[in-house]
C-alpha cells in the first residue's frame, strides 16, 4: 500500500501510540523573545490518530502584526481578538499530557513558551516532535521537507496556506502518513525533551552591537587607543564595570569579556591579581592599564579602519581624522569565483584542506585520516581562471547513499571513504533515501538488517566496494536529485545573499547513529578577524541558543540531530566565519559514536544542497564540522572534520569565550 494511500488508524502501530497535540502559530515576526502569536490552533488526536479535539482563535498582540503578505492578518482583522492570556489556559489544558507536534517544531514551541511566561503560566509540555525532523530521518522522495510539498506527497489535501487551523489539520495528516513510514523503517521517533519555562533562552537579552572596526593590535607604551582595539576589565574599578563598558563602545572600541592572544590592552587597578583574566593577560603579554589611564586614553580615540560594508556610528566617529592603519593581509589569494550550478544554486571548489586550528595548550591533534582529494596536477587548487567547474564528482556511486553496518572502527572509516571517492554518499542511518547496504565482519548481527531484507535493498560485501556494480533502485526515477557530497577539508561556494528572507538563512544540521547512548552538544562560535569571538554571546549553545542580534540559532529537533541556522544577510560585517562543532557531554569520545553525517542548504526545510560524513575520529571529545566563511563579497562553506581530546571548555576558551570551570 503506497504512503499517500495509508490509512489515519494508527491503532496497529503500538510503539508509535501517543496522546497528540498538534500546534500551529502565525506569529509578527521570527524571533520569540521579541515577537508575538497572532494565531494559534490546536488539534488533539488519540493514539489511534483519531481526532479527540480542536481549538483555535486569532490574537490581539498589542504591537504591529508584521508581515502581513505572509499570514494575511492585519490590525483591524487581529483587532477585538483576545489577548494570549486571555485563552492560554484553555491552550494549556488541550496540551496538557500530550506530545506537542509542530511543523519546525522548536519554532512553535518556543513561541508558545515565551507567551506561557508573558502569561505568568507554566507551559504543560514534556515532550515534542518536529515532523521536519522526523521525515529528514525518513527521507521521502520529495523536493524539500515543506508542510506544503509534504502533504502533497503523502495525499493531504491543503486548502489554505498559513491559516493556523488549517495548517494543523493538515499536520495531522502529516503525522499519520509520517508515523507510517516511520514504523515501516522502524526507525525510533525523534522525540525531544522540553526545558522548563524558566530556561534561561526565556529570558530577554539586552541587544549587543558588534563592533565596526577592524582589531589594530594591541595597545603601545605611551600609544593612544584606537577603535577597533580589544579592550578587556577585570577586577575592582571605581567607574561602574557597565559604565566603563558602554564608553568603550561609544568611542569605537570592540570591549571583550575574555582575554586572549588577541586582546589589546587589559584595564586592571591590581595588574598582578589573581583572576583568570590577569592570569591569561600575562601568559600572552598583553598590555595592561590601570582604570585612570584607560579613563584619559578615551578622550583621544583614534580612527580605525571599518570593517567593510560597516555602518560607523556617529557617536563613535573621532573628532579628527588621522591616517588609518593598513589592513590586513589576506592569507592567501582570492581565486576566481566560480560559475553557480545552475539547477543546484552552488558550486564546489577544489582547495587544499585547511591547516588544522591550533588547540588550546596541551591539546593533542586529531589523528591521521583520510586525506580530501589532492589538488589538480601541478599544484593548482583549482581549475585555472575561466575554466568550468565540474558541478558534482562523478563515479560509479553517483546519486546512490549507501549504509555500511558492522566492521571494525578503521574498516568502517575506510569503507565510508571508499564511498565518497565512488561519488556517493554514505549514510549513518537507515532511511527511504538508502540505496544500497554494505555489511563488514559483524555486520550480520546488525538489528536493522531483518528490516533491510524486507525492503529488499541490495545488499553488498566489503568487495563490492573495489568495483561496484550498481542497479535502479527501486522509485529512484522520482527522487529529487542528491546534494552534492563534500569529502573532508572540500569546500562549495553559498549562493549570495538576497536580503533578509528564508532562503538567507544558511542551515548546517548535524546528525549521528541513532543507537547513540551518549549526549552530544552542537555549538556554534561566530569569529571576527582574529578567529576570536567579539563578545561571550557569539558563542551558541544549548544553555544560549541565539546570539544577540538572532543571525546565528541553534535548533534542536530530535536527540540524535541538531542544527545550526545562519542569517548570512545580517550578519555584521566584522563576522568574518561560523564554526560549527559538536562536544560529547561526559567520557565517551566519537570513536565510540562513530561518523557524524552534516547537511547544509537554505532554510530548515529546503532540500540539502551540500552534504558530508566526517569520519575517522578515534579518542577526540569535540570536532569542528563546518565553517562558513567570507570570502570577498561571496560565502562559503567547509567540511573541516578536525577533531581534539580536550572538551568544550577548552574549545571555547580557545576562540576567546570566558568559559568558568
């Protein structure tokens, strides 16, 4: 029976039996903290996913309702509409013992949990799940993980779009559909754990301005200050450490809560105190002055040089030109941008791996990998100027993803590899999208394998590797086409940002096995110049899951996947890279959890453009996975897979984040 046929009884589907509330908000803007819900619906559905209730109301939020070319819900419809308040214990008692479900289900959630707090309510959800998560798990072959696409393929019919109510009614059938094609992989739902309302993401953040200026260096004997200077306060001071803060920033100064190689001067009234921040200052030889001097060192700024596309602010414009410093270097030549893909909208690059970050001291390096393919003969990086770039490697494998079970930790690495250097993908879970299945010594035992002979996938062993021999896999005329597959160190070129919109916001979703027993964080650190942090809260996280002016998030959707969103259009011009990486929380190491798969495309449900499975870690506790950086006026993205044996902390540190032990 095909999917879009299947049946809304769930009674027969026992591991997948839950009481359901499904949600939907349209809401005046992105942001939670911010924002307001202008609708909302509710449908309950019994573990039989028959119907059992249903609620939904426009809200009257007090401001400006947003974009209203996308919900339709203007001031004069919104107003006379209750207050959030008004109806939210009602919400909350449909919600009450029942998983929420959502389409991008943190979305939802999080609105719902800042409206619950506005309200003086708890918000009476345990669990969730996110149907986006839970298809990209099954991989249906569509053109993207859209409610709209979605529902189309799994035969629901859609009548209005982004109407809350009819939005739901839809997800319900989405779920169904989607619960079904779960249980036929028998893969586990992607349920996630709810924080408490006093989380600390509830609460407002104060805005914080990136500084415009370019880092000059550190601060010389006698020398004036001069904007763009790395400023750090540590201990005591007379002057309000706010005060002192927001002076710094007016003249144009980038003030720090850490101190690193790259900080120029320390402000300290006891130079030789014992804090972390006077330690580090005199282990890296910067600069330190006392409160007084900084004081008299801000009545003469000097001028620095803006970083590009930066907007000066008028209070931070000195009072008198002087020569500005050189910029810096480029570390290497810009090669010519190459042509876009045209049916992809992203173009691979051939360059040399990057040179592995330094680690904080007494750090070990990752061990030996596979090597990203060489550059072309003769040195090159890349074709020379002018020359078409090939839009995807070509091999036997090409368009085909395939699941290596069993074997030991290095023949796992290498079959992986071996995939890659065919064309294809390989994948770390079971899923629709699974072409073909390679089982090493051991991989007999495998409990998915009974699930794969029932799906009559090909089956291979460790030989069928050296020279493959590939059929149609069944329903692959209809499969949208595969992203692009990037070995370690290969890098694409990112479509150009087109202003604010969806399709800016660049998305890299991280996932690994699902039998994984351990937590693993993803974290994302948003760099200037220096490979520094401009301020603590550029680095995201579970515990801070935005930065302040929202261009980076963190969105968490099941607990073996989590994704990092970035705004490419806003973000400051003295962001210069993204780094994403992953932290295993306690003992184990990724060799115990083995290849960790990374996606990356526009929006959170816009089919993959880019993939890579980053492989070969052995005793490593954190890994950088990717980065996304500038390069002239274009981005662009890096598969990195370099991992260390020191822990988040330490990484943290390393990119100028004052982490407390």
């Amino acid at each position: 029976m095909s999917l879009a046929s299947a049946p809304s009884d769930l009674s027969d589907l026992r591991d997948y039996a839950f009481e359901w509330a499904l949600v939907d908000v349209e809401t005046s803007g992105l942001v939670p903290r911010r924002d307001r819900v202008l609708s909302v619906a509710v449908v309950t559905l019994g573990p039989d996913g028959e119907q059992t209730g249903e609620f939904s109301t426009l809200l009257d939020p007090g401001c400006d309702p947003g974009p209203v070319h996308v919900h339709g819900l203007t001031a004069e419809r919104l107003r006379g509409a209750p207050a959030f308040d008004q109806v939210a214990e009602r919400i909350g008692a449909l919600l009450e013992g029942r998983v929420l479900v959502a389409h991008n289900a943190q979305f939802d959630y999080d609105f719902l949990a800042h409206e619950f707090a506005r309200a003086g309510l708890r918000l009476p959800v345990d669990r969730r799940l996110c149907t986006l998560a839970l298809n990209r798990r099954v991989d249906p072959p569509t053109d993207d993980l859209k409610l709209g696409t979605l529902a189309a393929h799994y035969g629901v019919p859609q009548l209005k779009a982004h109407d809350a109510l009819d939005d739901t009614r839809v997800l319900a059938g989405v779920l169904r559909a989607s619960l079904r094609a779960a249980a036929g992989l028998d893969l586990p739902l992607p349920l996630v754990a709810c924080p408490p309302r006093q989380d600390p993401r509830f609460a407002p953040k104060p805005p914080k301005t990136p500084c415009a200026f370019r880092n000059p260096g550190r601060l010389t004997p006698g020398g004036p200050l001069v904007q763009g200077m790395k400023i750090a306060v540590t201990g005591e001071t007379g002057t309000a450490r706010a005060d002192l803060v927001l002076r710094g920033v007016a003249a144009g100064l980038n003030m720090m809560g850490s101190v690193s190689r790259h900080t120029s001067a320390l402000v300290a009234n006891e130079p030789s105190g014992g804090s972390a921040k006077a330690r580090r200052a005199r282990a890296e030889g910067v600069p330190v002055i006392d409160e007084s001097a900084f004081l008299r060192l801000l009545g003469d700024v000097r001028p620095g040089t803006p970083h590009e596309g930066a907007a000066i602010p008028e209070t931070a414009r000195p009072p008198h030109p002087v020569p500005a410093p050189e910029p810096a270097r480029p570390p290497h030549p810009v090669p010519p941008t190459p042509a876009a893909v045209p049916d992809r909208g992203l173009a691979p690059v051939r360059e040399p791996a990057p040179a592995p970050e330094p680690a904080p001291p007494s750090s070990p390096a990752l061990p030996a990998v596979p090597a990203p393919r060489e550059p072309d003969a003769g040195g090159a990086a890349g074709p020379k100027p002018g020359a078409k770039r090939s839009a995807k490697p070509r091999g036997p494998l090409t368009g085909r993803r395939v699941l290596v079970l069993g074997g030991t930790h290095p023949d796992a690495v290498a079959a992986r590899t071996r995939v890659v250097e065919l064309g294809g993908a390989a994948a770390i879970n079971l899923s629709a999208g699974v072409t073909d299945v390679v089982v090493l010594d051991g991989g007999h035992g495998d409990r998915r394998l009974a699930r794969i002979t029932e799906l009559l996938l090909p089956v291979h062993d460790a030989a069928w590797l050296v020279a493959p021999v590939v059929t149609q896999a069944s329903g692959a005329e209809g499969r949208r086409a595969a992203a692009h597959v990037l070995p370690r160190g290969g890098v694409v070129d990112l479509p150009l940002p087109r202003g604010r919109g969806p399709a800016d916001r660049w998305t890299v979703t991280a996932s690994w096995a699902q039998q994984t027993a351990c937590e693993i964080d993803v974290v994302a650190f948003v760099l200037d110049e220096d490979e520094q942090v401009s301020f603590d809260e550029d680095f995201v996280f579970y515990g801070a899951p935005e930065n302040p002016g929202g261009t980076v998030r963190l969105l968490s959707d099941g607990p073996t996947e989590q994704t990092v969103s970035v705004d490419l259009a806003t973000l400051p011009p003295s962001a210069r890279k993204v780094v994403v990486a992953a932290a295993i929380d306690g003992s184990p190491a990724f060799g115990d959890v083995g290849a960790l798969h990374i996606v990356s495309g526009p929006g959170t449900s816009a089919a993959a453009l880019a993939q890579a499975t980053l492989d070969a870690a052995t005793t490593e506790r954190t890994m950088l996975l990717a980065e996304i950086y500038r390069r002239g006026e274009s981005w662009r993205l890096r598969a990195v897979g370099q991992g260390y044996d020191h822990g988040l902390g330490a990484l943290a540190r390393g990119y100028g984040v004052d982490v407390t032990d």
